[in-house]
C-alpha cells in the first residue's frame, strides 16, 4: 500500500512540472494548470496524509477495511477524469465552432453575387455538399429541374474541399460553386445557407450528391412554401419510398425520429431526411452551429423557431455510386444522438 502511495506522489509530481512546462511554453493555459496542480496536489496529499480524506470516504460510505478506501480513490478519479473529459470535449467544439465561422467568413468574402446573375435571377437555390462525388454528382445536376412551379431554380454546389474532378463536374454542370476547407457536410449547408440567401434567393432547398433522392421531386417541396402553406419542409423517406442500405440505420431514422417527435411535440417521420426547403429569410433566425451531422438541428431550430412545418413523401434510392462517407453505425448513431440533443438543451 505504502509503495502505491509513493507512486502516486511520484506521478502527481511529474505531472505538475510536465503542465509548468507547457504553461512556460506557451501550449496550456493558466486555468487548465491551476486545475492539473490541484489533482495532483490532492494525489500528493492523499499520498502523505491519507487520513486527511477520511471525512469524504466517510460520507461516501467508503469505510476503512477490504481496500474499501482504495475503492473510493478510484471512484473519485473516474469522476474527475469524466468532467476533465466533459470540460476538453467542450473546448474542442468551441475550437470547431471558431475555425467554422472563420470559413464560412473567408467564403462570403471570396463569394460575389454580382459574378453569377444566375443565382441573383433565381427564386429557389438548391444547395448540394459534396466531398468527393465526382462519380454521382454530374447525374444529380442534370437531373435537377431549372424551373418549379413557375420560380426560376439554381444550384448551389459546396464543394468541401474535395481532391478529385467533383467541381469541374458540377461546373460543367452549369452550377455555381464554392470552394471551402473541408469541414464536414453541416458547415458546408451554412456556407451555402448564408451565400443563397445573400444572392437573393426567396427558398433555400438542399439535397445530397450521392444521388439518393429524386431531384425531380423537388416541386413537392418547395410548392407549399410557395403556397404559403409552409415555411419548412421537410422530405419524408417514411411518407414516400426507400431502399434502406441498413437495418439499423433504418430502425434508427424510426426510432430517432419518435424521440424528436416526443421534444418538439410536433410528428417528424424523417429526422435525418437529406431533402428539404425553407424560406430563405429564416436562415438569419436559425442558430445552426453543428459541423457535420446538421440534420436534426436544422430541423428541431425550425421547429422551434416557430416555422410553419410539414413533411411530404419522398424517394430514397441507395447511393447511386462510390462509398458512403458515414462512419460504422454505433460512430453515426452517437453523433447523431450527441447534435440532436445538444440542440435541444441549448
């Protein structure tokens, strides 16, 4: 026992002039030292004066005998290693958040409307994220139509920060492009939220380039809007038809789907649905922040901003070409769960 007391003092040491080192060096801030140095001067403490805590392991019924106090020792450190962890997830995002609005501004600086009349004439801008999609992208383009329900329709292509031929593609396409660093699919619709509307676009719709939805379904979507039915649509794979490429995605759309339902008190069929539209005017009142997975933000920050919502049927094939850029399942699921409910607390 006493050799494991020397050893932790011996690391809590290390650990302090490790953090002075890097505090002198300019790598960690003074708050997060202050922090380190108060552990390890508990461990230090802990190491010399162990009856010191006897009051704490009392009262956490952590008795002397059995190694019980041990016990407590390590409950505690969890415990304190789950908020350091809480407290560097945190820092991390407010970083991710930082570098993305430092993107999104390099983009609007770079971006002239006066340069593409075609997007300032059009009344409908359909933005498409894509990060290496040259084998599906062109056919997503063609595919789509210049013109519904009478309003003029432009695309929108995000490129973020793709390496193969996908902007060419889309160039030839006859698409406006834009070219961000490779943030993830989230940043990459605030850019484009932000640059349709800023061209004087009346409806934003965006959709994949994997070539999973219809693009000639996209009259369903906006038509309500301009009907003045609705200021947020949202296409439905549950409504409609859809070639699910996994089951335990699929039960997670139904599931997910039902728990957003159950906080926004309003019936969502389709939470991750990739096909939508909404007034372009919205995007000033909608706090978006997420860099990947937005699909349930945007969506719970509609509802909750009070827009007028409705779903409507859609198609979903399987990705048309090359591999999906989701990671396995039990990644994809956490994060969707971790962005869904991030949105809602906050």
């Amino acid at each position: 026992m006493i050799a494991l007391r020397v050893l932790g003092i011996v690391v809590a040491l290390l650990a302090m002039g490790f953090t002075a080192y890097r505090y002198n060096r300019g790598r960690m801030r003074r708050l997060d030292m202050i922090v380190a140095w108060l552990i390890s001067l508990a461990v230090v403490a802990l190491g010399i004066y162990p009856d010191l805590f006897a009051p704490v392991f009392d009262a956490l019924n952590f008795t002397e005998g059995n190694n019980r106090r041990l016990l407590g020792v390590l409950v505690i450190s969890n415990v304190l290693l789950f908020l350091l962890y809480l407290r560097a997830t945190a820092l991390a995002d407010a970083a991710h958040r930082d570098l993305q609005q430092l993107v999104r501004a390099l983009a609007q600086r770079q971006f002239d409307p006066e340069a593409h009349p075609e997007l300032r004439q059009a009344n409908v801008v359909v933005i498409i994220p894509a990060y290496n999609e040259s084998a599906t992208i062109g056919e997503v383009l063609r595919n789509l139509p210049r013109e519904v329900a009478g309003l003029r329709v432009a695309p929108l292509v995000v490129d973020d920060g793709s390496s193969d031929g996908t902007a060419a593609i889309a160039r030839e396409q006859g698409a406006v492009v834009v070219h961000p660093i490779n943030r993830g699919q989230g940043a990459a619709l605030l850019t484009g939220y932000e640059l349709a509307a800023r061209a004087g676009a009346k409806v934003i719709a965006i959709t994949d380039a994997d070539g999973q939805t219809v693009p000639e379904e996209l009259e369903r979507l906006v038509r309500p809007i301009i009907e003045d039915e609705a200021d947020f649509v949202n296409g439905s794979r549950i409504l409609g038809h859809y070639e699910p490429d996994s089951a335990v995605r699929a039960l997670g759309v139904t599931v997910l789907s039902r728990v957003v339902s159950v906080l926004t008190a309003t019936k969502v069929t389709d939470v991750s649905s990739p096909f939508r539209a909404f007034r372009a005017e919205a995007v000033e009142r909608l706090h978006l922040q997420q860099p990947q997975f937005q699909a349930s933000e945007l969506l719970i920050e509609a509802i909750r901003k009070r827009l007028r919502f409705r779903e409507v049927p859609i198609t979903m094939r399987r990705r048309q070409a090359g591999a999906s850029r989701k990671p396995g399942s039990v990644r994809y699921a956490w994060a969707f769960v971790k962005a869904m409910m991030g949105t809602w607390l906050r």
